[in-house]
C-alpha cells in the first residue's frame, strides 16, 4: 500500500510521539478511491478465510468496513457507541477507554445482526492500545460467532495493542505499519 504511505506523509499530522491526525483521508474526510482500494486489499488478505459479515466499531472504521464488505461481498455491521431510544435492549455491550478521544463509552451491537454461525471480519482505522478491539473482539466471542481476522489501516507498533491481539492467537492484518512519530517524523515499519 505505497499510496497509502504517500498519502499517510504528505496528509498526516503528527500531533506528538503517541498521536497522528489521519482525519484528511480517514477519520473526517474519506477519498473514496483510496477507501475502495483499501477494501480491495483486505478482501484479497481475508479472501479464502468463509467470512459471512464484516464488522467495525462506528465511526472512524466504517468507510473501510463497507468497502472491504462490499468487495466481499457480505453485509457489514457496526457497533455504536451512542445508545439511542431503538437500541435493542438485549443489545453485546462492552465498555471500553478511547486512547484518542482519553474517555470510556459503551459498545454495542445488536444480537440480530451477529450469529453464532458466522465468520466475522474485522476491520477498523487505527489500532493503538487496542482497548476498543478487545472489547469488540468479547462481544464476538459472547455472540458465538467465529473472528476469522482483524484488518487495521494502520498499526502503531510503537503501542501494544496490536502486539496483544497478536498473542491472543487472532490474525491481524496491517495495510500500514509505523514504527514511530518521534521528533515530529512518521516513519514506516515491515509488513509482517
């Protein structure tokens, strides 16, 4: 994914040694060409693995969500973090700290959406410490329903989350790796 690398220094800002602002082409403004390209990757990563639903945490995952569903497929499902007066009440709830937003919300999704006998996808915009993904990854595994794999835009190996989803024995696929933001520099690690 060398455009996305490109694009990543040329769109990305660094914040601090921990923090990058992707919001120009992945958590405010979408490129929808980018978008579909990306959804095209992780397709071809997850292609032989049977999935029946794609899943995400809202908001900043579901463009990529949709398009790696759409290129599979299969429907895509995503968890809210707002409970609204027509949530299921029987809804897999999780409640998990936000690295970015530096608060705790609840997760949930709709038992009607995910089923034991489904392989499930995931994929997702970012993955730091990890926390929302493991809070997702445990309302998979309450719901009975297979993860066949996790696909991130962007892994920041310099946190742990990836590393810990990783021994958990779950496949997580990275279209981006980096390494570090220190000094104010975006540099890029080895794809796995």
């Amino acid at each position: 994914m060398e455009t996305l690398k490109q694009r990543i220094l040329n769109e990305g800002k660094v914040i601090s040694d921990q923090v990058l602002n992707l919001d120009g082409l992945l958590n405010h403004q979408v490129d929808p060409q980018l978008t579909m390209e990306m959804g095209r990757e992780f397709a071809a990563r997850f292609a032989e693995a049977g999935v029946t639903r794609v899943i995400t945490v809202e908001s900043s995952g579901i463009a990529v969500a949709f398009a790696t569903a759409y290129e599979l497929g299969v429907p895509l499902v995503f968890a809210r973090r707002k409970k609204t007066l027509l949530a299921d009440p029987d809804a897999l709830c999780e409640r998990v700290p936000s690295f970015t937003k530096g608060i705790v919300t609840d997760i949930m999704m709709s038992r009607k959406y995910i089923k034991e006998n489904d392989r499930v996808l995931f994929i997702d915009d970012i993955i730091a410490n990890g926390d929302a993904a493991r809070g997702l990854i445990k309302i998979i595994e309450r719901s009975g329903a297979e993860l066949v794999g996790l696909g991130v835009v962007v892994e920041k190996c310099f946190q742990a989350g990836a590393r810990t989803i990783r021994e958990q024995g779950i496949t997580l696929e990275s279209l981006v790796r980096i390494e570090s933001l220190e000094g104010g520099v975006i540099t890029f690690g080895e794809s796995l």
